[in-house]
C-alpha cells in the first residue's frame, strides 16, 4: 500500500511539474518567458510552447492589439490668443517590441498607457499654444492632429524606443472652460430673449392695430346699417302715412273712429289707468256714445 501511494505520489509530481514546462500563446498576446528575472525569449506566434519549470523559467503575456488610449484629464489649455480651452482626445497605439517596451516603458499595458498620456498632452499643450480657437475647431484641426502624431512617435521612437507604434491620434471634443462656457450661454440666453421680446413687442403692436382697424370697420358697419335702417323706416313711414291718407280720405267718419280706438287703447289700454273725465258730456266718448262727429 506505500508503495502504491509513493508512486501515485511521484506520478503526481511528475504530471506536475510537466503541465508546469506547458504554456499557451494566444494569437491576441506576446509571450514572455522570464529567467531568472531576465528575458530569455519572446514568443510572438500563437500555439503550446514549453520553458523550464518555476522558478527556473516564468511566463507572462502582453497584449499585441491595436490599443486605445483616451484623455484622462481635463484640465485646460492655451490657445495662441490666450482663450482656455479643454479638449478630448484619444490615441491608436500598440505594442511591436515587447523586449523593448519592457526594458524602457513597463510591464503592461497600464504603464505604457500612464506614460504615453503624459508624453500626448504635451505635445497638444505645445501644438494649442501655437494655434487660435477657430483653427482648433475648423480650418487647421486636422495638421493639430497629424503634428501631435509626428511629436508623439518621435518620443516613443527616440533614443530610448518605448517599442511601440503610434497609429493615429485624434481630437474627439474642443470646448471653453466651464466658466466660459456658462458666460457664453448667458449671452446667448440674452440674445435669444431680447429677440423674444422683440417679436412680442411686434406682435401686440401688430395686434392693437389689427383691434383698432376691426373696431372702425365695426363702426363703419354699424353706422351704414343705421342710416339703410332709418332710410327704409322713413320709406316705410311716408308709404304708411300715404296709404293711411288715401284710406281715410275715402271715410273720414271710420278715421275718426278708427283714431279715437288707439287714443283709448293708449290712454286706458294697462291695468290700473285712471281717468278723470264725464263720460256724458266728454267728446273723449263721444264715439263710444254713438254721438254724431261735430263739423
């Protein structure tokens, strides 16, 4: 029984520090293999390769994409007329020597990142000094960018290589300070409710004059209905007295009877009228009597 145990024991071990001399490369990555804190190789094609076990031989990887690097501050920056501006930016780069970029930048991705930052935001600060707020945002934006990118590679590709490529480098946000910026939306907040004003102003003048034509039309109507009015009503009036006239002339008695009925009908035709007359002798009544009319 110890016998079996000791041998599954050294099968172990052995198993062990085989799968230890095993290591993957994927095709995303650079493997690096560590001796004895040195380099030793660099294994750039995918696949299972072997190294001598911990700690005689170590592995770790670097990423061999295309990376991206964006602005990480925002503190602002001079424009050749002295306006403080602050820009967004981001950076194409990867890694293409990894003996290199581990010897002069660091061991990831995250200290090339750290320096490169550093190293960008210089030379915009150099390139903005040297250009107005209207070539930023329009006429020279784009050899702000190719500039930045010469300076850039330049750096990394100096004396002392950082082993990596700059691919491109470009501006995503140009914009004031905050407090420019809020001062410019005042303005532009006054602009907008003077020309407001402006219009209504326009508007109620418009509408006083549109109220006051209406009104003289009104009259103009009212005045012009009145007077077609009274001249039909006079028209109606002088036929009215003109067929009356013929009538009566025709029975002067039935005209006098026929007037005496509407002064009765004004003068006693509502409740509670009182007359102080004597019906008998009265001419008032004279009609109601039957009397003759006098001549």
């Amino acid at each position: 029984m110890n016998k079996v145990g000791f041998i599954g024991t050294t099968l172990l071990i052995v198993l062990a520090l085989f799968g230890s001399t095993l290591f993957v490369v994927d095709q995303r990555q650079f493997g690096v293999v560590y001796q004895l804190g040195q380099i030793q190789k660099v294994i750039t094609e995918p696949g299972l390769n072997f190294k001598m076990p911990p700690p005689f031989q170590n592995v770790s990887y670097i990423d061999k994409r295309l990376l991206t690097l964006d602005s990480m501050d925002t503190e602002p920056m001079l424009t050749a007329e002295k306006q403080r501006v602050v820009i967004d930016w981001y950076v194409r780069w990867r890694i293409t020597d990894p003996q290199v970029y581990i010897r002069n930048v660091g061991l990831d991705e995250n200290a090339g990142a750290m320096q490169l930052n550093r190293v960008v935001r210089n030379a915009f600060q150099e390139e903005i000094n040297r250009r107005t707020v209207r070539e930023l945002i329009s006429t020279r934006r784009e050899t702000l960018m190719e500039d930045v990118k010469r300076e850039v590679t330049e750096a990394v590709k100096g004396a002392k290589p950082w082993g990596m490529d700059i691919v491109d480098v470009r501006i995503t946000r140009v914009d004031y300070v905050e407090s420019i910026t809020e001062s410019v939306y005042r303005r532009m907040q006054a602009e907008r409710q003077r020309v407001a004003n402006e219009l209504r102003s326009t508007g109620a003048a418009e509408a006083e004059q549109i109220r006051a034509d209406a009104d003289r039309q009104r009259e103009v109507t009212v005045a012009n209905a009145y007077r077609d009015a009274e001249k039909v009503r006079g028209e109606g009036d002088a036929q009215a007295t003109r067929v009356y006239g013929e009538a009566f002339g025709r029975d002067p008695q039935f005209a006098e009877f026929y007037r005496s009925l509407d002064a009765y009908r004004a003068s006693i035709g509502q409740k509670g009228d009182v007359l102080v007359i004597d019906p008998a002798t009265s001419d008032f009544f004279r009609n109601m009597r039957g009397a003759p009319s006098r001549r």
